[in-house]
C-alpha cells in the first residue's frame, strides 16, 4: 500500500494513496498520522490495508490526490539517522576536501543523527540564507521502521522495515569541512531534509525489493536538466538490514524511526568515478561529485552549488515508468524572514 500525509498541523492527516497516485481516502478512523499508525503498526497495517483494498476497487469515497498537498509522511520524527551505505560517494566527497578515507569505512556503516524536528514537504521551497553556503541536494533511500531493539541482528532488522521513501538529504557543502574539523559531527551544515509524498510498504516493490536493497534507478535532475540515474542496488556497501543493526547497536529504535541509505552512487564500469550523464555514464546523485569529477577531468569544478531559483526533482520510476512515490521537486528560495519565515514562505511549484 501507499500512504501519505496531507498538510494538516504539525503531524500531517494520514491518508492512503491508489498505486498510480491519482486519488486517495482518509485513514482518520484507523490512524489520524503516520506517526500513531506507526505506534500500532501490528494492528493498523491490515485495516490500511483492507482500505488501500477499497480505494483500488473504488468501492469507497476518494478525492483527487495532488502532491503539492503533502507534507513528507513524517513531517516530524522522533529519530533520522543517515547513514552512508555508498562508500563511493563519501570516497569522491572526502577527496574534495582533502581528507583521507579510513579503511573502516568498507567495513562498518558511517552514519550520523539528523536534525528531525521540521522536515520540508516535497513540493515546498529549500530555503538558503546564504549562497556562499554551497546548498546541494542529496538524493537517497530511506526506511521506516517499527520499534527495533537494541543489538538486533541484520538479517533480523530487515523485517522491522515497514515503509520506503525517497530523500533529498540537503547538505551545505561550505560548512562540512569547518564543521567536521571541530571533530564532532554534522550540525549546520545539514538544515532541514525532505521526503518523498508518498511512502510505500516494501511488497509494493515486487522484486526490485530484496529485503535491504530496492535495485531501481534514483532519478535526480537540476533545472529540468537529468544530473544523475545510478541504480539503487548498486554499489550498496550496507544494506538497509545493517545500517539498522548499526543505529541498533547500543539502543533501541522506536517506532517511526527513519534510516537513510546516504547519497547513492554508483562507480563507473573500471571501478573509478561515474561519469557524467552528458558523457554517457549514470550520472550521480549530488553536486559534490559531480564537481569532483569535473576536477579529476578538466583540473577544475563547473558546475556551481544551488543558487535561488533553481529546482530540484528527485524520483523513482517502477520497470514500467510510472512513478512509484511522488516527485521531491523544490525550488531553491532566499527567506527573508526570521522565526516562522519558512512556514511563511509560498510554495514555490505547483
């Protein structure tokens, strides 16, 4: 089934969605928001089932679903840790800034606790205080789990997965290397993230999903213009399964935590970089790699960081092009307002 959450207050109104997103129905009588679905997920599940069902049957009412009306399923989390399952990405990003990439990163996931509170909605805007910040898209995975118990097995945590959605992890670039050089972790150099409108269970996937890793291509374009479509599956060093086990390891997860996979990104055919969509290759998911790659080619990055104006999408299409969760499509917004300026701002696209 596949479910969302219309604007509504802080936590969104749940609502399930028809496969080919045309129409959905409220599920306020099982769940008012994902959130509380999520707490009793072992008795919802069916009952949003049974209505996801109906919907399909149109044997019962339903309303036009637009994107545009969506917060991201969970516009607020109680846990969202990233980790960053593609060690190809943190090669070319560390690369960038002159930092050397331990060996331990080919053997234990890296991953760190994102800022959960205030999650953008898919169709609204990215706002950038500051271009000199070097706002970049992040285009990922994620997962959404029940309650998971501390030291759980990999094998085991695949089956806490209960929801799948897409991300666009937004990252300001020209604050990494300061930031990280405090020796403490990201903090204002990754604000708000936002998810895919649609949230999916994994055996709406068929068999793209094995358990821990979706094998479609992640669709990411930059002013219309395609920027990346590396297969998800694909150099994958951990699957969602140990990227679970890993944020398990030393606590528990409780319901409605969201693990991401991390940028994904795919090594060319000789085990070197990608290369660009332009020059024939899969592309890749953020600007960061892109510029690297351009630095390896030519001695120095073109393409600039996000700057007001632009737009971003970011999708997911099923082996017969039809979309499985939505678009993310923001345009890149300058706030002049401080405090509640973000809820203030309009939305930027249809």
């Amino acid at each position: 089934m596949k479910l969302a959450s219309l604007k509504d207050g802080r936590d969104g109104k749940l609502v399930v969605v028809t496969r080919d997103l045309s129409r959905a129905t409220t599920a306020q009588a099982i769940a008012p928001t994902m959130q509380a679905a999520l707490d009793n997920w072992a008795a919802a599940a069916p009952k949003l089932a049974e209505l996801a069902e109906q919907l399909e049957s149109g044997t019962i009412a339903s309303f036009p679903f637009n994107e545009s009306d969506c917060a991201s399923p969970l516009p607020r989390a109680f846990q969202w840790a990233d980790g960053s399952a593609y060690v190809n990405h943190v090669a070319l990003v560390r690369k960038a800034r002159g930092a050397e990439m331990p060996p331990s990163f080919w053997t234990e996931p890296l991953m760190y606790q994102g800022g959960s509170d205030a999650f953008l909605a898919p169709r609204d805007p990215i706002p950038l205080l500051d271009e000199k910040h070097g706002l970049d898209l992040e285009a990922e995975i994620a997962v959404v789990t029940d309650d998971v118990p501390m030291g759980v097995e990999s094998a085991v945590a695949r089956g806490h997965i209960k929801l799948v959605m897409l991300v666009n992890d937004v990252t300001l670039r020209g604050l990494v290397a300061e930031e990280l050089a405090k020796g403490f972790g990201f903090f204002q150099s990754k604000p708000s993230s936002a998810f895919s409108p649609v949230a999916v269970t994994p055996d709406e996937l068929g068999e793209s999903w094995d358990g821990g890793k979706l094998a479609l291509p992640l669709l990411s374009f930059v002013n219309r213009a395609p920027l990346g479509r590396p297969d998800a599956a694909v150099d994958m060093t951990f699957d969602f399964g140990q990227l679970i086990a890993h944020a398990a390891r030393t606590r528990p997860l409780g319901a409605g935590a969201i693990i991401g996979s991390g940028t994904v990104s795919n090594r060319a055919a000789d085990g070197g970089p990608g290369r660009p969509v332009a020059l024939g290759g899969v592309g890749y998911s953020c600007l960061a790699e892109q510029r690297v790659v351009e630095t390896l080619l030519e001695g120095t990055p073109s393409t600039p960081f996000l700057q007001a104006g632009d737009v971003v999408r970011i999708e997911m299409r099923d082996c017969d092009g039809h979309s499985i969760f939505g678009a993310i499509e923001q345009m890149v917004s300058l706030p002049t307002l401080s405090g509640g300026a973000y809820a203030a701002l309009p939305l930027a696209l249809k």
